[in-house]
C-alpha cells in the first residue's frame, strides 16, 4: 500500500472536513429524504431525488477522505531541524534567473495544493527540481513554454 505525503494541517482540514459532513451535512440529507417521502409518490417528486443525490455525493466524500487518511504520511515539518535542505513541507524562495522575479512557495501533498495561496504539490514539476537541492544551488525547471532556472533563495521549515 502506497503511502501519500501530507502535511499536519492538510491532515487536520481533512478531518474537520470528515467530521463536519458526519455530524452535520449527514444528519441534514436523512432529514430532508424523511420530509421528501412524506409528501408522497416518490417517482415524480423533485426534493427526494435532489436529497438522495445529495446523500450519494456526501457518503463519496466520507469514503475518499477516509481513504486519503489511512494512507496519509503526515510528516510534521517544525520537528524537523531547519536546514538549507529542500524537503516536503518546506518553504522555499525562488528567484528566476531570468526575471529576476522571486517567489515563494510551499512543498505539500497533492491534496492540499493551491496555486493562489503559493501552496504546490510535491508532483508538481516545480516541486520536483527543488526537491534535494540546497540554498544557492540553481534547479532546471521544464515547462510547456521551455526550460526556466531558478536559484534558491532561501529555505525555511515552519
């Protein structure tokens, strides 16, 4: 069984989110099906169909994160001594060598990435060519545009 990097607030989200449609969507979408077979033939009523759509979308959701838990390896990066060293969890500052442009991104799982919050997946193309490197090594980064360089700029474990 394949284990999946995540960081400890990754994991922390997925269970907040787990428990909010355990106790709360869960209970809503078995209230809403009850009133829905209370006003009659179920062929033809709208609220009923609706409500169990719901509920097969909920019970998708509890069964992926649930999944992803059991195979997360949630690794606590503020354990970890600080380094110059870029890790998973790790955040990293970048300057492109040829903007001059610097950037900041943090290393994390799949699950949690998010472009607009500087947060990338340790998949990503990005990720992989600072992944290993140290501050002021220059990592190759392959795009569907062509090859840009970044040097590390600075490393930080929080």
């Amino acid at each position: 069984m394949t284990k999946y990097p995540m960081t400890v607030a990754g994991a922390e989200k997925l269970r907040v989110e787990l428990e909010h449609l355990k106790k709360v969507e869960r209970p809503r979408i078995v209230s809403a099906i009850a009133e829905a077979r209370e006003h009659g033939d179920l062929k033809e009523n709208a609220e009923y169909h609706a409500a169990r759509e719901q509920q097969g979308f909920c019970e998708g959701r509890i069964q992926e994160i649930e999944a992803k838990l059991s195979n997360a390896q949630v690794i606590d990066i503020s354990k970890i001594p600080e380094g110059d060293k870029v890790i998973f969890g790790s955040t990293v500052d970048i300057l492109n060598l040829e903007t001059d442009a610097v950037q900041s991104y943090k290393i994390v799982g799949e699950d949690e990435a998010d472009v607009k919050a500087n947060m990338i997946s340790v998949t990503s193309p990005i990720a992989r060519a600072l992944i290993g490197k140290e501050v002021g090594d220059v990592a190759l980064v392959r795009t569907p545009a062509g090859e840009v360089e970044y040097e590390i700029d600075a490393v930080h474990y929080r």
